[in-house]
C-alpha cells in the first residue's frame, strides 16, 4: 500500500476554489448521498476470458457514458478528498469526476491534463486501489470505492474518440533546453510538464519506439500500443523532440550534452537490467528474463512471427517465476501464444503477492494455474541445450521478514521436478547502470540506484535529476511518473533562478 | 533514421554497409558495435564497426548473408532509410602497447579485426595478423589489413593454400616459432574463436574474443545476450563484446546462438515467399 501524501497548500486551495463553485454545490444538492449510496459500483465490461486468452486485443473493453456518469454519482463530492492525497501526480480527483456527472466531458479531461499528461495510461495500469481508490471516503464508508480509474480511462478514451485532442496554452518561449534522458513514464510525464511552461525539451531514448516500460513491458491486451502513440503525439504536439535510437553514455555522454547547450537534465533510465535467480541452467535455451521474453513480443512484435521478424520461444509448458504485475503479464502472455499449461511459480501465498489483485484476477480467468510456496532449483537441458524440466521445492510460511511479510522456509525433501519448455523468470529488476558507468560524478546508492534528494529528485550534479526506477528499482509507473512530476516543479524553478 | 551511404558486395557473401550517423562516427572505439533494423518488421542485430569516419559522419560494418535481416540488409541502396541505426555499444577493445600481438579474422571478422589491428598497430605493437576464409575467392581487405600489419598470413579451406595455414594450426606454429606472442585477438565465427582459445591455452597465451550472441536491445535491458565467463553470468552488450577466451564457457555459447534456427529457417522461407510469390 502507498502511503497518503502530503497535500500542499497551493492544492488545497485550488481544490477549495473548485468545490466552491456554484455548479458544484448544486450538484451536490441535486442527489442526496442517501441516494448517491444506493448505486452500485459499475462492473468494468471484460472481453471473455476463453477468447481473449487466445489474442493480444485488449482486456478490458471500457465503461460508456452511461455507465461513467452512474459511477460518477456515487461520489459524494466531499469536502475534504481523501483520494487526491493518493495521487502522487495530483489530479484534482473531485472535478473531474463531478464535470463527467455534469456530463462536461470536455471540461472533464481539461481537469485531468491540468496535472497528468497522459491519463489514457494512468486509467489502465495505475493500482488505483492503492493509490486514490484506497483513501477514498466512500471506501471507507461502505468498502467499495468510487471507480477513480475506470473514469479516468474513460474520459481520455472519449477525447481520443472525439479526435479533437485538446492542447493548452503555451507560453512564450523561455530559451531554456532541456534534455530527458529516456521516454518511459517518469521522462515522459518531465518533458509534458517542462514543455507547457515553455521550455525547450528533447527526449533522447535508446530503442526505436518511445514509452520505455509502457512499450517493451506491458503487453498490448493491458495497453494497446495505439494509445500510448496517441500519448506521445499529444506531447510532440506540446512542442516536444523525440531523438530515438540514442544511448546517452554511449552516443554522447551527459558532458557532450552539457556542451551542446542543454540546460537542465533529467534521468529517467528506469530498471533496465533483468535479475536472475543464479541457480543452475539459467542460461539454457527457453529461459528468458522477463525484460527480454516481453520485449521480443511487445516491441518487436514476436507474436506476429514471421510476419515480423523476431522470433521467441512458443512454450507448451510454461513457467513464470515471481508474483508481481511483470510475471502476470508474461504468464498471460506466454498463454496467448499457445502454452497449454501457463503456470506462475512463486515461493511466497497468494497473500503476499504484489501482483495487482485486477492481474491476478485476470489471470485465473483465462487459465493461467497458480503453484504458490514454490521455488525452483535448478532448470534441466535436453542434449541440445534447451531446457526440457525444473526441479522445485515447496516452501511454508515462518516468522515475518524485514518487508514485514512472512518469510517463506524451505520444506524438507519437498523436492520435484516438472517438464516445462518455456521458463521467464520475472523476479524483479535493478536500476540500468550505463548512465552512472559514464557519469562518474552522479552519486549511486547501494543497489546502483542514483542517489536523490527526495523533496527536489535533484541528483548528486547540480542541474541534473532523476526519478523513476532509476532512483527507486522497481516501482510502478505512476510513482515514476509522480517523480517526474516532482522533478519538473524543481527543474522549472532551477531554469528560472539557475539554482535549486 | 539513418542513411544508407554505400552498400556494396564485397564478395559472394559478404556485403559493407556504410551508413551516414555522425553521432556513432563521433564516439566510435575499435571493439565496439552498432545495432541496425533493416525495416519497420525486421529483427535488431548488432554488427561490429569495422571502421568510421568522423569527418563524413559515416560508419562502415561488413556482414555475412545468413537470414531473413542479413538478406534485408543486403537489398539495401544508397540513401534508402534504416529505422535503427544505435550505438557505438559495448565497451572498446583494450588497447595498448602489449609487445607482440596475433590478430585472427575470419569471413566478416576480417573486416572486424581491422580497427584493432590499426589501433594496435598505432599504439607500438608488432601486429602479425592471419586471416582466414573457407575458400581463396572470398578474401577481401588484405591490402587494408597490409598496412597496419607487420606480418600478413592468409589461409583459406581449398586447394591453393595449405591446410597447415589455418588459423588454429597457423597460431600453434607461431607460438612456437615465434620468440614471445603477448596476446592474441580472433574475431570471427564462435567456431574459429573456439578453436584460437583452445590453441592458445597450452601456452597460457591471453587470447581477446569479440563474442556475438544472439541480441535485442543492446544495452544490458534484455540479458538475451549472456554468457558465462569464469563461471559468471555476464552480458556480452554492456560487459563485453570482448572477452578472455580461456574463460568463456564455449558449448553454452554454441548452443545459445543456435536457440532459433528452426525459426531462422522458417523466416527466411517466408521472406522469399513474400518477395518472389
């Protein structure tokens, strides 16, 4: 679970100044909360599980108008918003919601843009039951909480629909450059803030398509790639370069940068170096990193094979180790592509599992068999060196650890071994480290995370930031992209005044 | 976007490819590699930089036709387009004034060679360099390799040369004939750096292979690219290409590079279909 967050007072009297407005209150007269109590949450419209588990369409199909305008009755438009306090990028929650039961839908994605740059994305892979849902006064009140995100995709989706993508006022040029150092959620969210306010931004993004995670990781059924282009075209729209296939450190180091006459840097690199269990036959054929068995088919589009190019391993049987969003979204993956066993092996319960409980959900439904307090041990070859079996070990709960969970302990002579043909071990990744290998004056924490004064996400370099996983491992994308936001506020007064 | 500047067949199989990216000119170290995608469809495969030139802003690699991305490479004309054209990647090869220094080439590792050879060469070294092809009619850049080499021995697999000559025999020859070898660097197909590791060993010889395993991003992200030397799993984009040879765990790294032939085949038939219907 997040922790809430600190309302600024700038928020707090901004959210004022919209609940105060006459339309608000009526509004809120116009339905007692009696009444507004009496809706019931409405049900995301799903595709079924039997077809969709056999393509990459999206999952989830969207609420319509109706639908967003009965869920937006259920807020009560309170007070004092719990829900904006969970949000690490700010969005005034309430407005947004009453402009859609107003049925001001254009007014209603204004608000939203205010503060997040790219709400088609938020809507579908924020943990809002973590982030705004789970502060939500209605939550806890009845225990089911206004359906934040639901709403929010829904009215990026309706601007999309409308094709009339609504761009803000620019101010003048300030003569400030600024260079983004990678295009995943954190750079990007840094270059939409930086632009608006009239800096010069350029993104510099070592692959060939910009979204970082939002592209080479989560899969096309949880966010179609189409969406994410669309979001990348509003913040080119905002005046914003896009430089690809640019590997800062090896293309040109930050100092070349600097000589070229940028300003203001941040990082945003992410968690681009896969972990792995180091346990025997780890490098056989068919055990992928999770990074890489999902780049090859959301990237380069491997499920398309041979159409496209780039071929991977089409398992019958297969295993994902790990129990977070990455492994759902390889284990999902991997049955799309035909496996007839898709199986997630984690070593902790189900309890613990930091996989997102709509994923998990998801997941069940279309197949995918669950093998908790399981580890493996070692991966077995054939004679061509292609992984054929596993051998696991069953493991039970013992006291909690230092993440507060309890610790699973090995069961003795709980020793199997089980054919699989396809292994993605998605354990979690560390921070990309070419950027601080080629800036050696940019301090790196312990797990070469670099190192940032949280209130500013000002790096150990004076005009450089940072946020995202390159600071944090491996987070979420809206915390990256609450980073960036953090960031640009500080950047924004660094170009201005030439100090932080 | 880069540009294709020349691409021209060398001999039967082997094609350069010159592509405008002054960037890449710019910071381009003997050793290192770039990665191209021929097409919005293609596969992202990394190619050694055979040589560069700052002032044009270009960058030259040689490849070898063996699948579906090769054979796209291979049609490409001067000023066609390349969606993916990033680098230079991988740390440059060490260079320094080691004393006596054997380079062995083999097929696209002749051109691969021959930046470390100059380097070598600039930096004080006696260069002997070997190259070697499977047979005479496809040598190229000897008069290249000539210039910045002491010595030049060229072998090839058929009836004008001897079979004495090849490269593993040629280097077991040296190091005995020779007074003091220092270090060796072979650059070619994993069998013939194989083959330079293991003739090298008895003698404890330090001997530089440039490894080329099957690659995606490039830049440590994926991991497809590991292998395992001293025991270790390392990523041969961000901790190589080059790696002592004596350490690398070779049959893992045979059977790794073979992890998609079936689908090369498959691909290559789709592609021809597509082309001649």
């Amino acid at each position: 679970m997040t922790e809430k967050l600190e309302i600024s007072a700038e928020l707090k009297a901004r959210l004022k100044a919209e609940y105060d407005k006459d339309w608000r209150k009526e509004l809120r007269k116009s339905l007692p909360v009696k009444e507004r109590m009496k809706v019931p949450r409405q049900k995301m419209p799903e595709r079924e599980p039997e077809k969709r588990n056999r393509d990459f369409g999206e999952v989830n199909k969207g609420l319509d108008l109706e639908a967003a305008v009965l869920e937006a009755r259920r807020c009560w438009d309170c007070a004092n918003p719990g829900c904006v306090s969970g949000c690490p990028v700010s969005i005034d929650i309430p407005s947004f919601i009453k402009l859609i039961e107003k049925r001001d839908l254009v007014a209603s994605v204004r608000k939203i843009k205010e503060t997040n740059s790219l709400p088609a994305i938020c809507g579908r892979v924020c943990p809002q039951e973590t982030q705004c849902e789970i502060v939500c006064n209605l939550r806890k009140a009845t225990g089911v909480p206004v359906a934040i995100g639901n709403l929010e995709r829904f009215i990026s989706d309706f601007e999309r629909g409308e094709g009339k993508v609504f761009l803000p006022e620019i101010p003048p040029s300030t003569g400030k450059k600024v260079a983004v150092i990678g295009a995943g959620p954190a750079g990007l969210t840094v270059a939409g803030e930086l632009a608006k306010k009239g800096h010069r931004v350029t993104i510099f993004e070592a692959l060939h398509i910009a979204g970082g995670v939002l592209v080479y990781g989560i899969p096309e059924f949880r966010l179609p790639k189409a969406i994410l282009k669309a979001e990348v075209n509003y913040l080119q729209k905002l005046g914003v370069e896009l430089r690809m296939s640019y590997v800062v450190g090896k293309t040109a180091t930050l100092e070349d940068l600097k000589k070229d006459g940028y300003d203001a840097f941040f990082i945003g690199t992410g968690a681009g170096l896969p972990n792995f269990m180091r346990i025997p036959g780890e490098n056989l054929v068919g055990v992928y990193s999770a990074n890489e068995y999902l780049t090859r088919v959301n990237l380069m589009r491997a499920y398309e094979f041979p159409v496209y190019d780039t071929p991977v391993v089409r398992g019958k049987r297969a295993a994902v180790i790990g129990g977070g969003n990455v492994a759902m979204d390889s284990v999902r993956t991997a049955k799309r592509l035909g496996a007839e066993l898709a199986a997630i092996i984690y070593r902790r319960s189900r309890q613990e599992m930091p996989a997102r409980e709509e994923e998990v959900k998801h997941a069940e439904e279309e197949g995918i068999e669950f093998h908790l307090l399981t580890t493996p041990l070692r991966y077995i070859g054939d004679e061509q060196g292609r992984v054929k079996a596993m051998e696991c070990l069953r493991m039970e709960l013992g006291e909690p650890d230092s993440s507060g969970r309890r610790k699973p302990v090995p069961v003795q002579g709980s020793e199997f071994i089980t054919e699989v043909d396809l292994v993605v071990v998605a354990i979690g990744q560390s921070p990309n480290p070419l950027m601080a290998q080629t800036t050696p004056e940019l301090r790196v924490g312990k797990w070469g995370n670099l190192e940032v004064d949280w209130k500013t996400m000002g790096t150990s370099m004076p005009g450089v930031f940072a946020g995202g996983d390159i600071v944090r491992g491996g987070a979420t994308v809206i915390l990256a992209m609450g980073d960036g936001r953090l960031a640009a506020g500080e950047m924004d007064r660094y170009l201005k005044c030439g100090q932080r | 976007m880069a540009k294709v500047l020349r691409r021209e067949r060398l001999v039967p199989n082997i094609h350069l490819l010159e592509v405008h990216a002054p960037e890449v000119a710019r910071k381009s170290r003997p050793g290192q590699f770039i990665i191209v995608m021929s097409d919005e469809r293609g596969e992202r495969i990394p190619l050694t930089i055979a040589d560069w030139d700052a002032k044009r802003g270009s960058v030259t690699s040689i490849f070898m036709l063996v699948g579906t991305s090769t054979q796209k490479l291979s049609l490409l004309q001067a000023g066609d387009d390349l969606p993916v054209y990033v680098g230079p990647l991988g740390r440059p090869s060490d260079i320094q004034n080691f004393g006596t220094v054997v380079c062995a080439g083999g097929c696209f590792g002749i051109a691969a060679i021959y930046p470390i050879a100059r380097a070598l060469k600039q930096a004080g070294n006696r260069v002997l360099t070997l190259i070697d092809v499977k047979a005479s009619y496809l040598f190229y850049w000897e008069d290249k390799l000539k210039k910045v080499s002491d010595r030049l021995f060229v072998s090839a697999r058929d009836s004008r040369y001897d079979s004495k000559e090849y490269i593993p025999y040629k280097l077991d020859s040296l190091l005995k004939a020779e007074k003091k070898i220092d270090r060796v660097v072979a650059i070619g197909c994993t069998y013939l750096m194989y083959r330079c590791a293991e003739a090298t060993r008895p003698a404890g010889v330090k001997t530089m292979v440039s490894l080329n395993p099957i690659m995606v991003d490039g830049t440590g992200m994926c991991g497809a690219c590991r292998v395992t030397a001293d025991g270790k799993t390392k990523f041969a984009c961000v901790d190589g290409p080059d790696f002592d040879g004596h350490t690398i765990d070779w049959p893992e790294l045979f059977s790794r590079r073979k992890s998609y032939f079936d689908d090369e085949v498959k691909s290559l038939c789709a592609f021809e279909r597509e082309r001649f219907p």
